[in-house]
C-alpha cells in the first residue's frame, strides 16, 4: 500500500507513480501537436495585430455618438478633439433631434460613413487570410482517431481529424516523425473493415505539415485506419504498414 | 534541454528564438490544452492564441524569470479563455473555475512535464512507452506490432521507464492529494 516505487527486478521496467503512470495513458500526452510552423503563427499574430489597430474604428463609439451622451451644457469639444474632426468631415448632424436626456442621437442611417470601414477591414482579414495561409479553424471534427507507428516507422505517430463535408469526409492528418517518402514510394491512408481495403488517398510527406485525405463513405463503418508505404508502379495492394489505429 | 539558453534566445524578440520556443514547447501546450479541453480542435486553437500571444508579448518577457513556467501561464490562460468562449454565455466567475479546476493547475503542469519527458525521450523508446500505456499493449503484442524482437522492446522500456522515473522523480515525491484534484 505505497505509492512509492519498489526497486525494480532485472529486467523489469522502473515502476512510475500512478499519477504518472494515469498521464501517460491520457491522450494529451500522445496527442500529435498542430502542424502549424512558427512563421506560419507569427504571420498570423501580425496580422491579427494589423486588425487589432483598426479595431477602435469597431469598437469606439462613433464620434457623433460621443455628443450623444455628453450632455448639452457641457463644456464644448477642443477644436482639435476627435468630435471637432468628425463634424468637419460632415459626420456630425448638425439638426439632429435632441434625446430626452437633452443629447444628440445620431439617426443609425447616418452612420453610412462605418461602409468603408468595415469594407477596409474585411478586406484586411481577406488579405491576412490568403497571406497566411492559415486562420483559426472553427471546424468541428465529427471523430478523431490517433495513429501509432508500427512496423514501418515505429517512431511515427498522428491524428486524424474527421470533418463532413457535403460529398464526404475530409481527413485532416496531423503527423509526426514520419519520414518524406523515399524516390519511387509514397504513403497512401486505407480503411480496413474484414480484409477490405478503402483507398483514403496518397501523400509523399516531403514537406511536413498537414496531410488531407478524403473518405467518401463512413468511416465509423471500418474498424481500422491504416497508412501504408508504396511503391510506385507497384500496384494496389497495400504495402508496409507504417502507421495504424483504431476506430 | 536547457531553458536558460531558450529564455534568452526568447528574450532577444527575434524570429529564431521564437520558433525555438515553438518547437520546444508546442507539444506541451497541446497536451495540457487537450488535457483542459479534451477537444483538439480547441486545443488546437488554445496553441494558436497562446503562442500568438507570447509572440506579440515577448518583449514583456524578463529572461530571469523560468521560460517553461511562463509559457505554462499564458497557455493555460489562452486554453481557459477558449473554454470560456466555448461556453458562449457569461456564467459566474466562481462556476467557471470550478468546472476548468477540474483540473487544477498542479495537475496540468503535471500533465506538461509529462509531455516534455516523453518528448525528451528517444524516438523508439517513446513509441514503446506510448504503446505501451496509451494503446495498452502488452511486450509481446509490442514487438508484434513493430516487427522487432521481445527482447528488444523490453531493452527499449527499460531504458524509457528509468529515464522518466529520473526525469518525474519529483512527481514520485509527492504525495497524492496534493495536487488539488
């Protein structure tokens, strides 16, 4: 009744304490990390910074808005004030209707000078999209299913992420320490379910990052998700298998 | 693995020492997101803010103080932040940290040095231990499954299982309740 390790028996493995023992059973421990680069992240972070900038134009009352409620004795806005500029670009409305509390409202339909802003940054977030290459994901994945590495690879590991689409399921494969396909292979995914093979698609991993395959029927009707090794020209069976995991 | 070297490659704001910091650390930062978050979707966007995050904030960064404890801070933080956002609808302050603390902080930086010391593990030996314990595997389905000897996979988790014994000595030490769960 110890939590403390016994020495260990020739042979036999060093006991971990079973908090460490729980941990590494957990998936957070094996899960395989986003294959996102660290330039990839700072194109992203500039770019949300670049957004982040334009942001008071969104978050900031308009200044119209400001006299709305600042009530009408109160001391007038220095010439250089913020409310000053705006009503000499004609956004502020001279004969608006007084609210009851004795301020101005600005009529929403008066706000049309918000079009160009929000056109400028929707552009800006098109521009930060296509620069980068990548956004934040909202997709939900309907499963995922981890990958260990086996016989071809046994240091490899992955995870699958199942998204449904229209016309099917995307795969998304995250994986790491599979190697770049050698000259004449490459790597092709399988579903497996009682000796039948379903094609998922072909991959050679010669830069790393994400893997997408494609499933046109249900997975959850495979038991198996296998990744192979080819050889090109060699035909359809499926070669060395060098990662694999369960439904 | 030495962190004073990365704090102040971190410290110098540059690209490098960032993506140094990335590649050190993105695989702990999954994990203890994916611990908090179970999802890995949103584990997947808890990394993202978090390491978006340490970028836009490195030069509030001060290389004296622990590298490792820091990016721990600002990922847990990036990780609750998305479970907030997840529950899409203001709740009180005291329930929200009872349902995250689920998982307290003790146990996701256990959580994190686990990572880290599976990940310091060489690759062969990291595939028998994740075999192993994650896949529930026995030696000899092990050595099956690898296509290696049963000799071979028992030299690899021996080899494994002393070095993480090293490596979370101080996680024996500790005595269980202590961590807040």
């Amino acid at each position: 009744m110890t939590d403390q390790p016994r020495p260990p028996e020739d042979g036999e493995d060093v006991a971990l304490p079973p908090r460490v023992a729980e941990l590494l059973a957990h998936p957070g421990t094996w899960a395989a990390a986003p294959a996102l680069t660290a330039a990839e992240l700072i194109a992203m972070a500039e770019a949300t910074a670049q957004l982040d900038s334009a942001a008071p134009a969104f978050s900031a009352p308009p200044v119209a808005d400001d006299s709305a409620v600042t009530p009408l004795s109160s001391e007038p806005a220095a010439p250089n004030s913020s409310a000053a500029a705006a009503s000499s670009l004609g956004t502020a409305a001279p004969d608006a209707p007084a609210s009851p509390a004795g301020g101005v409202v600005i009529p929403f339909r008066r706000r049309r000078w918000m079009r160009p802003v929000l056109a400028a940054a929707a552009a800006l977030v098109l521009v930060a999209a296509v620069a980068t290459g990548v956004l934040v994901t909202r997709e939900r994945p309907t499963a995922t299913i981890e990958l260990a590495g086996a016989t071809g690879a046994p240091a490899a590991h992955g995870r699958i992420r199942v998204i449904e689409r229209d016309a099917g399921w995307r795969l998304v494969l995250d994986v790491q320490g599979l190697a770049p396909a050698g000259p004449g292979t490459y790597y092709q995914g399988w579903a497996i379910k009682d000796g039948e093979y379903v094609p998922l698609g072909t991959f050679h991993m010669h830069k790393a990052g994400q893997v997408e395959l494609w499933s046109g029927v249900p997975l959850r009707q495979f038991r198996r998700i296998e990744v192979t090794s080819q050889k090109v020209g060699a035909g359809q069976d499926p070669g060395t298998v060098v990662l694999a995991g369960g439904m | 693995m030495d962190d004073t070297r990365l704090a102040g490659r971190f410290a110098t704001g540059d690209e490098d020492g960032f993506a140094e910091v990335y590649t050190t650390f993105r695989g702990p930062v999954f994990g203890m997101a994916v611990t908090m978050l179970t999802d890995p979707g949103l584990a997947e966007e808890a990394v993202q803010q978090a390491f978006i995050g340490l970028w836009r904030g490195r030069e509030r960064y001060d290389p004296a103080r622990d590298l490792a404890a820091w990016v721990f801070g600002v990922a847990r933080k990036a990780a609750i932040d998305v479970y907030r956002r997840e529950r899409r609808k203001p709740v009180p302050a005291d329930q929200t940290e009872v349902a995250v603390d689920t998982l307290s902080a003790e146990r996701l930086w256990e959580a994190w040095q686990v990572r880290r010391a599976v990940e310091g593990l060489p690759a062969d030996e990291a595939a028998v231990v994740r075999l192993a314990h994650y896949y529930q595997m026995t030696h000899s389905e092990i050595a099956a499954h690898l296509g290696v000897p049963m000799g071979t996979v028992k030299s690899r988790s021996h080899r494994a299982h002393r070095k993480l014994a090293e490596a979370l000595g101080h996680l024996v030490d500790d005595k269980p309740g202590e961590t807040g769960d």
